[in-house]
C-alpha cells in the first residue's frame, strides 16, 4: 500500500507544488528557499522522495503532480480509516461523558477535547438516527456546546 503520510515540513513543501505546478525546478529551489529557508540539495532531496513515492513527477526540469491535492489528501484519509478503524469508521459518534469530554480507549477523559452535535455519542443507542424528529440535531448541538462551555468555565 502506498503511503500518504507526509510531515509537517513535506505538507508545505508538496503545498508549494500543488500551488505553483507545473513549476521549473530552478523555480522550485527559489521558492523554497524563500519560503523553507532550504538550500538547494535540500529541495532536490525531498522532490526526488516525494517522486519517489508517487506524489510528483520531473522531465525535462518541469515538477509537474501526479495526485491532485484533493486526490491525496482522499487518499490519506482512505488510509487512516483503513489502518485505524478496519476500513470502517465508529457508528454513533465519538464517546464523551455527561460533560462532552471526549474519552479514550480506557474510558477516561482526554483533558480539554470535546465533542458536541452529532460528533459525539451515542446519543441514538447504535445506528438508528431518527430522521423524522425535526431539529433533533440541532438541539443537541447546542445543548452539547452549552454543557461543554460550562464545564471549561468550571461552572
């Protein structure tokens, strides 16, 4: 399987492509030592890995990409759903407590993440979301994000 991680420092620098393409590859290295702070032998270093792993492609001194943006971040997304859930996300929503903390694998709460509306769960006891009850959503939504905000100010 292909990977479609990338560092912080190699999102910028694919972002710089993306943004640019078809870019020279001289163009390229001024770019990215305005941008990166990076030397040239820097810049070849990480397009040639990046090429390497399917992302970009180099002729004639023309950086030119072979997965859109979109197409790459779908596809990494694909992949963490894959490695992280089986291939299929968590019915009913993210787990939180009477506060809309969000809990971990242990059941404890994760300090200053929450969840609201129809992120958290389970609200509906599975994957039976009422569709017929108007405003349903809404107002959970709201009184999630009331309840999460009195919690925060300790109220």
């Amino acid at each position: 399987m292909q990977d479609f991680k990338l560092g912080a420092v190699e999102s910028h620098f694919a972002d710089l492509i993306w943004l640019h393409a078809p870019i020279m590859t001289s163009e390229l290295v001024k770019l990215c030592a305005q941008e990166l702070s990076w030397k040239r032998t820097t810049t070849y270093t990480v397009l040639k890995r990046l090429c390497e792993r399917g992302l970009f492609q180099t002729q004639d001194s023309v950086v030119t990409p072979l997965l859109s943006r979109t197409e790459f971040y779908a596809r990494q997304s694909e992949q963490f759903v894959e490695q992280s859930f089986d291939g299929s996300l968590p019915m009913g929503g993210i787990i939180v407590n009477a506060d809309n903390m969000v809990l971990d694998e242990s059941d404890e709460p994760i300090e200053g993440l929450y969840a609201v509306g129809n992120n958290a769960g389970p609200f509906y006891g599975g994957t039976d979301y009422p569709m017929d009850v108007l405003g349903l959503s809404i107002g959970r939504a709201i009184t999630g994000g009331y309840l999460a905000g009195k919690h925060v100010a300790g109220l």
